[in-house]
C-alpha cells in the first residue's frame, strides 16, 4: 500500500508544480513549479526502479536547465510582466481544445490497448539499473548514443553563434591584417633636421594600428 | 511491489500533465519564458510514460529513450534560450505579440 500512496504523493506534486507553471504571472514563481515538477518527478522515477534516469533529472533540469532559466530571467527587464490584460477571444476556444485532448487522452489510458491490468510482469532477478542501461546503451542504441551527442554539441555551437555579437570598441588582435601590413604603410623614410624631430607629416602618416601588444 | 497500481494510472498522470503542458502553451500568450517551461512540461510527460511502460513492461528500453528525450530537452532548451535572449536584444520585450515581423 505505501509505494502506491508515495505514487500519490509524487502525483500530486507534479500537478501542482504544472499549475504553478501555467498560473504563475511572474515567471520566478514559475520556475519555481518547475523545481516541484521536476523534484516531484525524478522522485517518481526513482519508485519506478529508474535510478540513473531520476537522479539525471534532478542533474540535468535542477542543474543545468533551471540555472540557465534563471539566467536568461535575470539578463531581461521584468517590469514587462505586469502588462495590461487583452480581452482573450482566443480562451473559450482554448479551453475546449484542451478539455476534448484531455478527455481524449484518459480515455486512451484507461480504455485503450494497454487496459487497466497491465501489472509488472514477472522478472527473474534483475542487475542494478544502470548496469542494465550500460549494457542496453553501448551494444544496441550505440548510434542513437552518438547522435544525441552530435545533437548537444548541434545546440552548443548554436547558442554560441546566436547569441554572439562581434564588437567593435575593443582592441583586438587581427593576424591577418599584421600579416598584410606592408612596408609603404608602416615605415617612412624621413630625413629630420638637426633640432627639429620628426616633424608632424610623420605623425599624420603612422597611426598605431592594433598591433601585438 | 504495487498494490492497486496499475500502467493505466501512470498513463493517466502523464496524460494529465502533458494536457497541462498543451494549455499552458495554448493560454499563455504573455510571454516566451512560460511557453519554454510549458514545452519542458510536454516532454516530462512523454518521459513519464516512457518509463511507466518499461517499469510495467519490465523493459529497459523505455528508460533509454527517455534519456534521448531529455538530450533533446536540453538542446531545443539551450537554442529557445538563445532566441529569447536575441529576441530581447532586437525587440525590448519577449511578449509574444511583439514577434509580428513575419505579419504571420
């Protein structure tokens, strides 16, 4: 009777958080739904015997996600948040939808192919969880590992190049252009006379160019 | 190890969440944020089936596709990010409406 009443108390957790996220008007306050969410659901991973999967949720959407959340909430104005109510038309409409793919998907769950007695089917003894997903990841699903990979690495260089701006008020050093320097333009030949220096044509000709420092 | 549980519970559950998910994206049109969380939402749904399934099916596979999941969470996460901080750069805001360029 506990692991299904701990199934309950999970449940419950990861509703609430959901609406805490959809009802929320300051996006703080959503994000801390999606905390109860989460923690609610890696909870419910781990009851399920999915160990690596719920403690890489907590890693990964407490860690990472929810982090980079609060970064991005704290680089833009909140202010703009407390905007002016439109007259929803959209709403009724929007309701229905939802309230029909709800419905819709109950029905499913309850009725459909996997019908309400699918109990655990009977295991022999089974290795620890993560061996299990060792052995599984690295023979059968090997591509699809290396994909995901791929994929990461897809949405890194992305970001970086999205969000990256080139600037122009800071001195930095251009090979190319050290390289491409000829002699015309970075020496002068002059001939000063005795007390005089350099003179100012001098100066009109050289400009410091960022060079190596 | 479940006494009165069964798959069509945690179908339920999931099916629950992801319909939250679909009407936060559908109802919420103030800002871009609150759709990146409700499509996190989304795909926690579909990972709760996912290992439901293996748990009751006694299958490891469930799980491994759950972990593609969230890879994919993670990279659609870190790029919706990056658009919303362009986004805000270009436009002063990140409500939705404000993204009218396309007259879409």
């Amino acid at each position: 009777m506990l692991p299904d009443l701990i199934f309950a108390l999970f449940a419950t957790g990861i509703l609430v958080g959901a609406g805490l996220i959809i009802a929320a008007r300051n996006p703080m306050l959503g994000m801390l739904g999606m905390l109860v969410t989460f923690i609610n659901a890696a909870g419910l991973f781990i009851l399920f015997g999915a160990e690596f999967l719920g403690l890489l949720l907590i890693m990964v959407y407490l860690g990472a996600i929810a982090v980079m959340f609060l970064f991005v909430l704290m680089t833009i104005d909140l202010e703009f948040f407390k905007l002016r109510e439109k007259p929803k038309a959209y709403l009724p409409l929007g309701l229905l939808t939802v309230a029909v793919l709800a419905g819709e998907f109950i029905l499913a769950a309850n009725y459909g192919l996997f019908s309400t007695n699918v109990t655990m089917l009977p295991t022999g003894e089974q290795p620890q969880n993560i061996i299990q997903i060792g052995n599984v990841l690295f023979t059968t699903y090997v591509l699809p590992f290396q994909l995901s990979g791929l994929v990461l690495l897809t949405a890194m260089v992305g970001a970086i190049v999205l969000t990256h701006r080139p600037r122009s008020d800071v001195k930095r050093q251009s090979i190319t252009k050290q390289v491409l320097r000829t002699k015309e333009e970075g020496l002068t030949m002059t001939k000063p006379k005795l007390g005089h220096g350099t003179g100012t044509n001098v100066a009109k000709h050289w400009k410091p160019k960022s060079v190596a420092k | 190890m479940f006494y009165t549980l069964t798959l069509s519970h945690v179908l339920t559950l999931s099916a629950l969440l992801f319909t939250m998910g679909m009407a936060g994206i559908v109802l919420n049109r103030r800002n871009i944020i609150a759709i990146l969380m409700c499509l996190e939402l989304v795909l926690l749904s579909v990972s709760i089936n996912l290992v439901g399934t293996s748990y009751f099916r006694a299958d490891i596979t469930g799980q491994i596709f759950s972990m593609f999941i969230l890879t994919v969470a993670a990279a659609e996460l870190a790029i919706g990010l990056a658009i919303v901080t362009l986004f805000f750069r270009n436009r002063g805001t990140i409500e939705i409406d404000a993204a009218d360029l396309m007259k879409g």
